[in-house]
C-alpha cells in the first residue's frame, strides 16, 4: 500500500514530464532550439519564441535574489543570534507569517501600493537622480515594469530564504559561536567566524529554493509587470515572464493549435529550470542535513594549499620552553588591543542596527498588506449577506442607480469542495507515501522518492495546471474546466507537500518509542500506525494544514483547471467560481461593485490564511514540540 | 584569579549559589563534582560565557589582577580568559593553520609572517607542531579528536591569555590522548592559570595544585589536591572521593 502511493509520487512527476513533452511535442520539433532564441509572439503568423520571457524571467529573479539574500540573512542573523531571547519566537514567527500570504494577495498589495509609489515617486527619483542614463530613463510604463516585479519578488522570496537561513544557523552547534567568544570575537565577529561559516550550505540552499520561487512565481508578477513581450531595454520596461505568459494566454488558445503548443513549450522550459534549481537546492539541504547530524554541521572543504608552508620554512620557529624575548610584534599588538576595541564594537552595533533594519523592511510589507487589504475589503466583509450570495452583474453607482454589491458565495463553496477533492486524493496518498519513505524507505527507492517529493514541491503551480490541464484534456476533455479538475490540480500541489511532513514528521519520533513498542511485540505495522503516528499526530497535523493553505492561496492552477462560474457549484464536471480566481478577474474590473466585491474576497482569504497559519501554531504548540534549539 | 559571592541562573533556576573562591596563579585548579552540580556554569562565569546563554543571568564579581571582570568589556575579559570545550570544536570551515590564527586575525595581526609565528608557536605550546606541520592547509575535522582538541587548545593559546579554563577536555578522548594532554598541562601551568572540570578524579590528583569540589550548586570545600583528596574537612568531600557517591 504505502509503497504503492511511493512510487505514486514517481508516475505523477513521470506523468508531468510526459504529458508536457507530449503536448509540446509540435513546438518542440517545429521550433527547435531555435525557441529559446525567437524573441516574437505572432499568433496571426504562427512565429513563437521564448526569449524574452526567459529574458525577464531570469533578470527579474537574479535581481530579486540579490535584494533579498543580504536583507533575508539580516534577518536571520538578527533572529538567531542578536534579539533577546524572548523575542526570537514572536519575530520569527512574524517573518513565517509573511511566507504563508498568497501570492494573489501579494500581487493585490502592489498593484493598489507599490505600482502607484512607483509610478509617482520612486521611477521618477530613480530618473533625476541619475539624470535619465541608461537604465533610467524616464518611465513610460505607469509603475507596471520589470523594476516592480523585481521587488514584489523581493519581499515575497526574503520570507523563504530567511527562514532556511535562519534554521541552518541554529543548526551550527553553539559549541562553535562559543569557542569564538571564547578568544575574544564579538557577536558578530563569532557568527561570522562560527557560524555563517559553517551554515553556509544551507544558506545557500535557501537562497536557491528563493531563486526557485523567484522564478517561478506567476500570478503576482502577472499583476505588475504590464504583460508586453519585448525584450527589455531598461529596467522600466514593461515585460512578461514565462510564468506570467503562460497564465496570461493559456485559456485564451484552443489545445492543438500552434500557439497553445509553443506555450506548453514554455511550460516545459520553467519546469526544467525550476527542477534544476530545486534539485541543486535540495541536494545541499540534504548535504547539510546529514552533516548537522554527524555535529559538524559542514563537510570540511580543503583549502587551498598555499604558499603557507614556504613562508613558514623562512621562519625559524623559537625552540618552545626556551622562555625567550617576545617578539616585537606581540608588544605592539597588546598596544594596539584597546582602541582596535573601540573599532570593533563599533562594527558590532553597526551590524546589530543593520540586522534591525533588515528585520523591519521584512516584517513591512506584511503590515501593509494587513492595512491595505483591511482598508479596501473592509466594507463587503461587513456585511453578513456577502457570504452567501452570488455576485453582482456588473455595474457602477451613479445619480440614479445604487449598484447590488452581492457578495462571494459561490466562491466560497467551490474552493472548499475542490479544497476537500484535493485533500480526498492528496492526504491519503501523501501519507502513505511518506510512511513508506520514513518507516520503510532505508533502501535507494525510499530516498529517491522523499527527495523528488521535497524537489516537487518547489514547481510552480502554473506547471501543475498546465499538467492538469492537459491530462483532462487527453483523458475527458469535457472536464479539463471544471471542479474536477481544480480539485486534482490541488492534490497535486498537496501530494508532496503531505508527503514530506510526514517524513519529517516520523522521523522526529525517537527511535525509543518505536523500539520499546517492538520489544512490546507488536507487529512492524501496528508500531507504525498506532505508535509512531500517535506521536508525530500534531506534526501530521501541521502538516496537512500547511499543504491546505498552499492550495487555498494559489491561483495559478485554479485558474487554468477550475475555469470560472459567477453561479453556485452543480456538478464536478462543471466550471466552478473559487476564491483566488475571483480575485484575479475582478479586483481591476471596470465595475465598481464587482472591484468591491474582489477586495473582500482578498481580504477573506487573508484571514483564512493567518487562521489556518495560527491554527497550525497551535497544533504545534500543543504537540510535544522540540524545544527551539535557542 | 578571585570570585565573591558568585551567583548563576537560567532563567528562574538557580544553578550557582555564593561561590567566594581564589585561583593561584600559575598552578592548575581542578574543579570537581557530581553531573549537574555547575562546575561548567561557574567556568562560563569566570569568562563571561555565561551571560551569552539566552535567559542567563549572573551576579557577584570575579576579579582579575584585581579589576573587576563583570566591570569591562566581556570581549576583553574573554581575550584575556580562554576557554577549552569538552567536545572538540575546532572551526569546520578553518583549515588547521586558520583555526589557530582566527584569535590573532581578531587582535589585528595581519602580517604573515607574524600570523606564522603566532601560530607556529602556539602549535608548539600545545604539542601538536610535530603532526600537523607538513599539513597546516587540511581541514581542521580532518584530525583525530585528540589532535583536534589539542589544535583548540592552540587556538586558546594563540592570544596568550592570562587564564585557560578547560571543560572536562579529555572526556571525549582516548588514555593516549589523554595523556598527551595531561602532561601538556604540566608544561602549560609555568606560563598560564589553568582551571579544569573534571569528572575523573585521577585526573585531578595528577594534574592539579588545587582541587575545589562542587555540590549541588554550592562550592563545598577548597584546598591543596592532597588535602581534599587524603584528609578532606568535610564529610561530603571525602564521600566523594573515597566514591562513595556521584
Ligand atoms: N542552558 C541551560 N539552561 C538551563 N539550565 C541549565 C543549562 N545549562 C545547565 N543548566 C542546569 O544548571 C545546572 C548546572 O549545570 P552545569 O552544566 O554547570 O553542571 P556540571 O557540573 O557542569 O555538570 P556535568 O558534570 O554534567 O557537566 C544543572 O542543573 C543544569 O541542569
Ligand atoms: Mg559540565
């Protein structure tokens, strides 16, 4: 059973590969390598090229990755070696927080915050301030740019690459920023010596796990970067990412033609970049992992051999015992110790205020999300009957007409029936398979599949709609819209994520619960399913409600499987209305009630997440949690 | 070295209770006692390791050549008291040479012939010169875990502090090893105060002037290693180490 729902794991990423390659299968020969190059869209034509969107995938995620990373480790650096102990968990808590907001909400936030401040304030600055040159000349693109993507992706890959960089931190034995304070290294003198050092692997594998995400983050950068396919000529240029040009033209095009092919071609193109960096990022993880457990928390790198030992021959080394002069050198040095000191410590506070401004432009962006979508979905949520009923036909107040503000019934109730579809499929599935990976899996097969799982939940969603997409097309064509079909793209999305918590969660069961239950007599089974899972109960838990919250906030997949219903849910082969969906269609509609309608929707969903997030705190709370290390 | 009226927490618990003692100078104090009693949490005192554990906390004072150490700067109190950890723990990312050199690196010597000479010498000092001259680039995890700590004793060494405090440093390592460090210490006491944690009381006997035994917290009785261990004052004492408990 559990090692049938294992190699599950291996037919659907068979599946995905498969099924993509078949699709794109035109493309791929009409084209040739020559895609990747062609930097034209021309449906009428039937020209198609990649190149810029790959182009504005890559510049906006390097650029993003470079913001991120110094402010994500300030952060990390702040949370586990500077803030007083009574902070770490709140703050650290706070900055989770921010990993946990969907990205259609992200997406929302900039376009009503950060695209205006651009448009009026920053590009302008950005252009007296360095004269019009190259990249900065005057804007033409009313904030909706490559500049903008580049810094919503920003705020929302720091959250990730923070929280690996804050684990792989606490993972470095304190022995070692002991030993460092111990010769008289300041705080931060002994993280950098003793512990950025040493954690460097995993912070670097959270950096590319950010990179994954940057790269592969659709429906928010949708939202600002302006969606022309050109190549860039600044950085206010307007642009389209792959991502953001598959979910922007797929539903758009009719399966089989040229067009539809050449973006299933795109597809493939993001999922092999995004499986690279992925498994790059995993592979170090998994590295550091089984390093940390061994207690040194890095393999040793050999260094360099020198020119250390020819130096070294020149001088004679003074006989020990000898008792002779000290040198020279040991005199000015202990002169020199005091107003060294003074310097010192003054990089030391530097570097604390640094982190602290880190951490306040981290935590930010989640505030003002908070604001802004409290200020602009505040008053639909209000009102009882925006629950429960259908939405408006569209229509804007004027001196003789009110408009009906109706409200995201519909809405609600298909994203909890594909919502409970996904977990029906991926909940089972995932815990089975992660039962055989952790209690079974000791063999190559085990490891194989816990690692792909781990690889697969950094692909994009828009990957797995596509994929589910394409399968309903080949398998029932008739359903590929419908809540079916949202419903499998969700437990796609859930499977690994299910999948890997419950590794992690049976694995954090110590082996003298499962040993004295087998001393007992039980049989290898009956330990695993009455045991092992009554203990790891709240991690599991945890777990599931972790993989739900990711498929409540997409929107990606949603939307090229699920279609769209302004109607209630009639049946599983139908289009059905869901939350992110609605979000996405109406919240720059021309309908002034309909716009209302889609700030509410923002906001509800919001508050499910940080319920969900709070939820699972608690669950973990209650669980016999570790102790956090510091 | 003197420590009065000196006081530890972790957070509400109280680890450490009154502790008035005097290190001799140049000689090697043995510090002994039963698991938990706060032989180590007295000795992240004496450097102020103490107060980087979060929630810990501290009072009474320790004076050095007469100034008060909780009175300066923690980073010039622990530059001029090293501290010697019962697992080995030389830096993973250093190759043996940057272990020894990373405390003068942080003192400011930048020149590589003094780098060199800093850490020849401190090699020499900790006995280690003779094995890994030929090798001063491999990794410093790549040694053997008598050798490694024997290189995190050269790394103490390095800045030639006034005080060494050692953490039960052989109770991770072979008799051999051991023994390497045991005479070291003999060696080591013409030059530095060295206080020592240590659960083997043969140990004690052998490399110790002093011998100050630690119970539940409190500092039981302080004297001559012959003393405590022929002709103890209190009852408690000899218990101990005639093995009768602990
Ligand atoms: N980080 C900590 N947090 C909370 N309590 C601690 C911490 N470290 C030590 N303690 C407690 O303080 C007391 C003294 O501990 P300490 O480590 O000083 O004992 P020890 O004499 O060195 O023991 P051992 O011989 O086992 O090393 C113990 O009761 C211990 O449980
Ligand atoms: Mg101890």
């Amino acid at each position: 059973m559990a090692g049938l729902a294992a190699l599950g794991i291996l037919v659907l990423l068979a599946l995905l590969t498969g099924f993509l390659v078949e699709s794109a299968w035109p493309s791929l020969t009409h084209f040739g390598i020559g895609f990747l190059f062609g930097t034209v869209w021309d449906e009428p034509h039937n020209v198609f090229g990649a190149g810029p969107a790959i182009v504005d995938t890559i510049l906006t995620s390097l650029f993003a990755l470079l913001l991120a990373v110094p402010i994500a480790l300030g952060v990390a650096i702040f949370l586990t070696q500077i803030a007083p102990a009574w902070l770490r968990r709140p703050l650290t808590y706070v900055v989770d927080l921010s990993a946990a907001i969907p990205s259609v909400v992200y997406g929302f936030w900039a376009f009503f915050v950060i695209v205006p401040l651009m448009n009026s304030t920053i590009e302008p600055g950005l252009t007296s301030l360095t004269g019009g040159r190259w990249p900065f000349p005057p804007s033409g693109s009313l904030g909706y740019d490559l500049l903008t993507a580049t810094l919503v992706l920003t705020v929302m890959i720091l959250p990730t690459i923070a929280a690996i960089s804050r684990e792989s931190m606490l993972a470095v034995p304190r022995i070692y920023r002991e030993s460092a304070l111990s010769l008289g290294a300041t705080r931060w003198e002994a993280t950098r010596m003793a512990v950025l050092g040493p954690a460097r692997t995993g912070i670097v594998a959270g950096i590319m796990l950010g990179l994954g995400r940057a790269l592969g983050e659709t429906i928010a950068v949708t939202m600002v970067i302006g969606n022309v396919y050109i190549l860039p000529g600044t950085i206010f240029s307007p642009g389209a990412t792959l991502a953001s040009w598959i979910v922007n033209n797929f539903s758009e095009l009719t399966p089989a033609s040229l067009a539809y092919q050449a973006l299933l071609e795109m597809a493939l193109i993001l999922l092999a970049i995004t499986v690279l960096v992925n498994v790059v990022a995993r592979g170090l993880l998994w590295r550091f992992g089984s390093a940390t457990e061994g207690g040194s928390p890095d393999r040793p790198r050999r260094h360099r051999r020198s020119r250390r030992s020819l130096v070294l021959a020149a001088t004679s080394p003074a006989e020990p015992g000898t008792g002779g002069e000290p040198p020279a050198w040991r005199a000015r040095v202990a002169a020199g110790v005091r107003s060294r000191l003074v310097r010192r410590r003054g990089v030391q506070w530097t570097v604390v205020g640094l982190t602290v401004l880190c951490l306040v432009i981290a935590i930010a962006p989640l505030a003002s999300v908070i604001l802004t979508l409290a200020r602009l979905g505040g008053p639909a949520v209000v009102q009882p009957s925006f629950y429960t009923s259908l939405p408006p036909l569209g229509c804007n107040p004027n001196p003789f007409t009110t408009c009906s503000l109706g409200g995201i019934g519909p809405a609600i109730q298909g994203t909890f029936i594909m919502l409970g579809l996904g977990a029906l499929i991926a909940v089972p599935m995932g815990l089975l398979a992660g039962i055989y990976v952790a209690e079974y899996g000791r063999n190559s097969f085990g490891k194989l599949v816990g690692f792909l799982a781990d690889v697969m939940t950094g692909i994009p969603t828009i990957i797995l709609g596509v994929f589910v997409f394409v399968l309903f097309i080949y398998f029932d064509h008739n359903a590929a819209l419908s809540a079916l079909s949202g419903g499998v793209a969700l437990s796609v999305i859930m499977i690994p994520i299910v999948t890997r918590a419950t590794i992690e969660a049976l694995r954090s069961v110590p082996t003298g619960v499962r040993e004295s239950a087998t001393a007992l007599g039980f049989p290898r089974h009956r330990v695993t399913v009455r045991v092992v899972l009554g203990s790891a109960r709240s991690a599991l838990v945890t777990g599931i409600l972790l993989a739900a919250s990711r498929a409540l906030g997409d929107t990606a997949a949603l939307l090229l499987t699920a279609g769209g219903s302004s109607f209630w849910f009639s049946s599983l082969n139908t289009q059905t209305a869901a939350l992110t969906p609605f979000i996405f269609a109406n919240f720059a509609s021309s309908y002034q009630n309909l716009r209302t309608d889609a700030y509410g929707a923002a906001l509800v969903l919001l508050a499910m997440m940080l319920g969900i997030s709070l939820v699972a705190r608690l669950a973990v709370r209650s669980g016999a949690a570790a102790p956090e290390g510091e | 070295m003197e420590a009065t009226g000196v006081n530890a927490w972790y957070g509400r618990r109280q680890a450490l209770y009154d502790i008035s003692l005097a290190i001799p100078e140049g000689s090697v104090t043995a510090i002994i006692g039963p698991s938990g009693c706060g032989k180590s949490t007295f000795l992240r005192c004496l450097n102020r390791l103490h107060e980087e554990t979060p929630g810990a906390r501290v009072s009474g004072s320790i004076l050095l050549d007469g100034e008060d150490l909780g009175k300066k700067d923690a980073v010039s109190v622990r530059f001029r008291v090293g501290m010697v950890f019962q697992r080995p723990s030389p830096f993973p990312n250093m190759s043996v040479f940057e272990n020894v050199a990373a405390g003068l690196r942080l003192l400011g010597v930048r020149h590589r012939a003094e780098l060199d000479q800093g850490v020849v010498e401190a090699l020499e000092l900790a006995g280690l010169w003779d094995e890994v001259k030929d090798d001063l680039d491999a990794p410093g995890t790549g040694l053997s875990g008598g050798q490694q700590q024997r290189l995190c004793i050269a790394r103490a060494l390095a800045v030639q502090p006034e005080v060494l405090l050692m953490d039960e440093p052989c109770s991770a390592l072979d008799p051999i090893a051991t023994n390497k460090i045991e005479a070291l210490l003999q060696h080591l006491k013409t030059r530095y105060t060295v206080v020592i944690v240590t659960h083997n009381l043969a140990q004690a006997v052998r490399v110790s002037d002093t011998t100050a035994f630690f119970y539940l917290g409190k500092l039981v009785e302080m004297d001559r290693t012959e003393k405590i261990f022929h002709a103890p004052r209190e009852k408690l004492t000899e218990n101990y180490v005639t093995g009768r408990f602990g």
